[in-house]
C-alpha cells in the first residue's frame, strides 16, 4: 500500500467534510480551508488530512513530502474542452482584430470548418501528440479532470477518429479524462446546404457507430442560431439518450435561442456557453439537475459579454466555470486565468470562482463524488503552490505562476 504524508501545509484548500455534490446559491462563497495542516494519501486516494498539531506518528514505511509553507488545491476540474484538434487559428484572430465577428467568420467557411480541413489531413498519431501536449501543459497549470470534445470531423470517419485519440489520452494520461461526442458542432463541408440531412447523418450513422466502440460518455451539439435548432438538438440528445449518452451542450451563446429549454427537457447534465443567457432563463434552471456552466475565457477572447453567473448565484444556482479551450474561441486552458476572469470581469468572490471551477465542475462532468475538493476518500487530485498569503492571491496575481507540484492519483508528475 503506497502511503504518502504532506505536511507543512500553510493552507489547505477546498476542505469537504460533508462530501456535497455540488455548491449552489449562497453556498458557493464558502470555500473551506484549514491552516496549518497535514494530508495523508493512500492508494491515490486521500485517505486524512487534520491540523499539524494532531498529525499522528508515522514509520519509516510512509513517503514524506514537505510543503514547506505551501499552499495545497484541490485541481481544476474543466468540464468544457476542444483539446484535441489539429492547428492554431490566428489568421481568424487577426479578422477579428480587423472587425469580423466569429459568426461572420463561420458563414465565410472559416472557423470550425477550417479546424475540421486540417484535422482531416493529419493522421490519428500526429493528432494524439499535438493533443498530448497541451493535456501536459494543463495539467501544470492545475487541470486534474478534463473534459474533452470531438466535433472537428465532421463526417463519421474523422469524428471517430477524434473519439478514438480522446480514448487514448484517457487511457495513457493521469488525468480524469470524460469524452463529449459534438458531431453537431457545424455542418460538415460534404453536408453544405443540407442541414437536415447531415442532422440524420448524426442521429442514424455517427451516434451508433461511436456507440458501438464506447467512445463517448456524452453527447453534445451546438444550439445557437446559425448552426443547430433546438429541435435539431432534442432529437440528437435524444438519439444519444437511447445510447447510454446524456447531454452536455453549448446554448445561447451567441443568441438567446432555446438551448436552455431544450437542455432541461432532456436533463442534460450541463449546458455552456450562456452568454445571452436571459432572466427567464435563470428562472427556469431553479431546482434542476443541469448544470449552467460559463466560460469566461471565451467572452475574453471574442469580446462578447460575459454570462451572468453572479445573476445565477443570487438566484441560488451553481454555475461551473470552464476554460472551453479551443482553436477558434478561446486558445487557452489556463483555469487560474479563467478563475481570475470570473472574479474581475463577472464580480465572483475568490470562493465562489475557485468552487465554480473545482467542486461544480467536477459536477458538470458527473464526476463529483470521486474529485473536486479535498476529502477523505476522494481522488488525491491536488497542487501545492509556492508560499502565497492567500487563496484571494491566486485570482488576484492573474498572470503569476503559483503551482510548485502538481499530484494526480496521489502521484507527483513530471
Ligand atoms: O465552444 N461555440 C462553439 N464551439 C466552440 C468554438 C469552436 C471553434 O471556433 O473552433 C466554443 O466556443
Ligand atoms: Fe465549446
């Protein structure tokens, strides 16, 4: 049995005691911390934790590690990623700066689709070790669990072949990895003008066969105006339903369109995105299981408003937040700047920001009872920082490293 103690630790944060599945309303400013404190992981798992002064004996047999005045998190947990795809976007950042919007740029054939053109050229290998490469840069910049899309293949063949570099990340990183089917996220190119029939291309030939490999543990489209109805997105969850998938799905981003009502209807487990998010909206989420999950990394980046997740919280909602990292919208999985946006840009406490992107996010992935704080029992999914004064400082020194260490399953990675 593989014992290790931490000890020295300044503070421990994102203490869980009463092993809650996610913060909602007034709860989310509550961040629990401990000082002064000792954790002690078996197995990959945290097995106690408790004040230094109650810190019992251990023989030579337990590893130590000293935090030496570290601070110790629980990882981000990021519930909305495009991790795998093939080549960056910046000639669409430089449109932008030019005064495209990222609707203009799509109906143009750019965007999506011009990340689907390149990721069909690249072969399943290539894509894997791109795509690795930022799983390792997330994953020392705090990132524990990780949610990961497919939706730039667009035909079943490249969709599958996306799912299949997910599975691999899955199975050789330590990440907690969950995989998203959006073959709903444009119109493949062979499909142009034939939204209906690339929507039964969906339903009849992708879900099934990827399905049938066990590729996707849900399924996602993208309800917005200009790309999928919520009709459209109703017979796709429900196809994906039918197949062990439940939804998690981009809605109202770029207009109020219905995907908060087709989400609920079909009690997707989150929908993201929210940006024309409205008060009715809100209302309706009261009392429901789906998550409301903002990124505010991408309202950053396109310049568009950022969702009203403070709204959301006054309302006794638990958003999540999530770094919807990505070639296109958001060319960043950095969580810590994403916690810091949501304080600056959407008047989040420290608290409430760092449980919106740890515990709720872990939710938003189904995963809350195994990650996203510290407790006895949970995965050992941690980071120890240099000394800091306080967790206010992590939002705060927004572009200053803070992560020494990062452990996952208990394990120091490197
Ligand atoms: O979540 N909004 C839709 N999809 C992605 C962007 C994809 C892209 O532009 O490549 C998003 O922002
Ligand atoms: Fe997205």
């Amino acid at each position: 049995m593989a014992t290790t103690l931490f000890f020295n630790i300044a503070t421990l944060g994102g203490v869980d005691r009463k092993g809650r599945l996610r913060l909602q309303g007034s709860e989310m400013a509550q961040f629990e911390t401990l000082d002064n404190a000792y954790l002690l992981v078996k197995d990959g798992r945290i097995a106690d934790f408790g004040p230094m002064e109650q810190m019992p004996k251990f023989d030579d047999n337990v590893t130590k590690v000293d935090a030496d005045g570290g601070t110790v998190m629980p990882s981000f947990c990021d519930s909305h990623t495009h991790i795998v795809n093939a080549g960056s976007r910046e000639g669409e950042f430089v449109d932008k700066i030019n005064g495209l919007s990222y609707a203009e740029i799509a109906k143009r054939g750019g965007g999506i689709l011009n990340s689907a053109d390149k990721l069909h050229e690249m072969s399943e290998d290539d894509l894997y070790e791109q795509s690795m490469k930022r799983v390792r840069e997330v994953m020392f910049k705090g990132t524990g669990c990780v949610e990961i899309k497919s939706g730039y293949g667009l035909n079943t063949e490249d969709e599958l072949k996306m799912l299949r570099v997910i599975k691999r990340i899955k199975e050789t990183s330590p990440l907690k990895v969950v995989a998203n089917f959006l073959g709903a996220h444009a119109v493949g190119r062979a499909y142009a003008g034939r939204q209906a029939e690339y929507v039964d291309l969906v339903i009849n030939e992708m879900i099934p066969a990827v399905a049938a490999e066990g590729l996707a543990d849900f399924v996602d489209v993208f309800c917005d105006e200009g790309f999928f109805t919520p009709e459209e997105t109703g017979r796709i969850l429900q196809a994906g339903a039918k197949h062990g998938m439940r939804g998690k799905i981009h809605g109202q981003e770029l207009a109020p369109s219905g995907g908060v009502e087709v989400a609920l209807k079909h009690n997707a487990l989150s929908v993201d995105h929210l940006e024309s998010m409205t008060d009715e909206d809100i209302a309706m989420m009261i009392g429901t299981e789906t998550s409301p999950t903002a990124l505010p990394g991408t309202s950053f980046f396109l310049n568009i408003p950022f969702a009203p997740v403070r709204k959301m919280i006054s309302a006794g909602l638990g958003p999540a937040i999530a770094s919807d990292y990505n070639p296109g919208s958001t060319p960043s999985g950095d969580m810590k700047f994403v916690v810091s946006l949501a304080c600056i840009k959407m008047r989040l406490l420290p608290e409430e920001a760092l449980n919106a992107a740890t515990i709720n996010g872990a939710y938003a992935m189904g995963l809350s009872a195994d990650y996203g704080s510290i407790a006895i029992g949970k995965v050992a999914n941690f980071y120890i920082t240099h000394p800091i004064p306080s967790i206010a400082f992590i939002p705060y020194a927004y572009t200053t490293p803070v992560i020494r260490e990062v452990y996952l399953n208990g394990e120091r990675q490197n």
